[in-house]
C-alpha cells in the first residue's frame, strides 16, 4: 500500500518513544511506501487535496534513524491510507485539516477518521459517560466555579484542548490562586475550563487504556515525577507495568468499546485514574512503545492488521 503520515517533522520526534515511528516501522517491514508531511503544507483545490510528500525510510540502528527522499506535491487520492498523526494543540488549525481530509473519505482510508477527531475532543467526548467521570464542572463562569471548588478538598483545572498534560493546575479549598487563574484565562482566552475534583489516586492508580478497532490490547501504569500531579509521560511520568483492570474499569472500557468503533477511531487510548474515566485520546494516541518495552508487544501490528481488513 502507499501511506501517507501527516506529521510534525521526524527531527522534532524522539523514536525511542514515538507512536507514530513505530506504525511507520511496521508498514515499512509490510512492504509499504510510507510518505510524510507536515499538516500546514496540506492544500485543496479545485476539489482534490494536495500535500508535499516525502518519502521516508527508517533504520532504527541508524542516527538519525529517519532518511528521506525527494519531496513531490501529489493528490492524497493517490494514497491507500493517510494517518493523521500531528500532535495537537487541537486549535482551528487542526480542525481545519480534519475538514480537508474528510474530503478524502471513501476514496482512501483516513485513520483516525477526521470527523470523528473533530467531534470527539480529548475531554468533551467522555461528556457522554458522564457515569465513569469524576466530579466536574466544564465553566468559566467565576461563580459557578467557586461554588464547586468550595465543594471539594481540592481540584484540578484542564485546557479543554490542551495536550500532553500541559497546564494542569491544582487547587486545594481556598486557594487565593484561584482568582489570580480567572484572571489569567479571562484574559488570553474565551474558552471555558475544565475542572474536576482532584483525586489522589494519581499518584498510584494512573493507567492508560489501548484500543486497537474498539478492542483492548494493551493496560499500562503511568507514575507521576516526584510530586507532580500529572502522569502524562510527556510531562515525566513513566510507565509501568499492570495491566489488571477492576470491575469499574472493565465496565468502562466495554462502553466505550462500541463507541469507538462506531466513530472510525481505530487507534485510541484512555486515561482512568482510579476509577475514573478522565479522557479519551483520538488525535495522535501515544503509548505504542511503552506497551513494547513493559509487554513485548507489537501493537504496531495489530494496528496494521485491523487496517488491512
């Protein structure tokens, strides 16, 4: 198959840890033509959608591991499969491509599907399983929100469309810094905030689920550096095995098996902390290597598999 990656650039990637190297890796032992480009250089016009491809082989053992050949502008109607794998901020630019590549749906499979990365925010789309969250106000209303940080110990506030577990803020009861944040947000942005009543399990109970077509293939720990609050591997925390999932998680995981499937998100991963659902990942889901190194799997395989069907 010819594949097309939309990517940031391999330079600004680390392949010890990166997903997207390894789904990359994988289609290139298939036999497959693996391209990339970066989403800015994406283009329609006059009905077809065009992008900068370069073609792009990757030796692990070599330094850098990525090689690169001559970059041509080609229809992605061309291509079998185009991955849509740039990191977010999930801003109007990334909305933007999600639009452009819808275009090319029916003629080439889009994974994830675009629609669906655009209709299913990392924090808004667990909206409707209200059940499985934790305590939460989506706000930026200054009086509704101290009316729920006077209810609970202590919160957390969330970009609803951040990533990679940048700026998280916690804020026990009382905290004068919770009018300073108001202040802060008011002023740079006019989305509301997403908070929740911060639950200390995250400091032991952290994991990230793994959906390949809706199915669970891999469980994993994620520990917090030190005394951070955020587990995110992006932010320090680090993964560690076990992959046991209690009554709750399991009934979480099986609701959200359909849904996923259903909405063409063929690679997702979830955040539980506890018992707790806190986000569904659909942009460019992480966690490939990590599932690797604690398990020996090939995920990357599996993912491949599914796509091949």
């Amino acid at each position: 198959m010819k594949v097309a990656v939309q990517l940031d650039h391999p330079s600004k990637l680390n392949p010890v840890t990166d997903t997207s190297f390894m789904l990359m890796e994988e289609a290139q032992k298939r036999g497959h033509s693996v391209y990339f480009y970066e989403a800015p250089q994406l283009s329609w016009q006059q009905g077809d959608v065009l992008a900068p491809l370069t073609p792009i082989t990757l030796d692990m053992q070599a330094s850098p591991v990525w090689k690169l050949g001559e970059t041509k502008t080609t229809s992605l109607r061309t291509m079998d499969v185009v991955l849509m794998r740039q990191d977010p901020p999930f801003d109007m630019a990334y909305i933007t491509a999600t639009h452009l590549l819808e275009q090319l749906v029916g003629d080439v499979a889009v994974w994830n599907n675009p629609a669906s990365v655009r209709n299913c925010p990392e924090k808004l789309s667990i909206l409707g399983f209200g059940q499985f969250m934790p305590p939460t106000l989506i706000s930026r209303d200054p009086k509704a929100i101290a009316a729920f940080a006077a209810e609970h110990e202590a919160i957390v506030a969330k970009p609803l469309y951040g990533f990679g577990g940048r700026s998280v803020f916690k804020l026990a009861r009382g905290d004068s810094n919770l009018e300073t944040l108001l202040e802060h947000w008011s002023e740079s942005s006019r989305e509301p905030l997403m908070w929740q009543q911060f639950r200390p399990e995250v400091s032991n109970a952290d994991k990230r689920v793994l959906f390949i077509n809706g199915k669970v293939e891999a469980v994993f720990g994620r520990t917090p550096e030190g005394s951070s609050i955020r587990a995110n591997m992006r932010v320090g925390g680090t993964a560690v095995a076990g992959n046991e999932l209690n009554a709750r998680q399991q009934a979480i995981c099986d609701a959200l098996s359909p849904f996923l499937k259903q909405h063409g998100l063929m690679l997702a991963g979830i955040d539980l902390i506890g018992d707790f659902l806190t986000e569904i990942n659909v942009t460019s889901p992480t966690g490939l290597r990590a599932a690797q190194r604690l398990y020996g799997l090939n995920l990357a395989e599996q993912f491949w598999n599914a796509v091949a069907v």
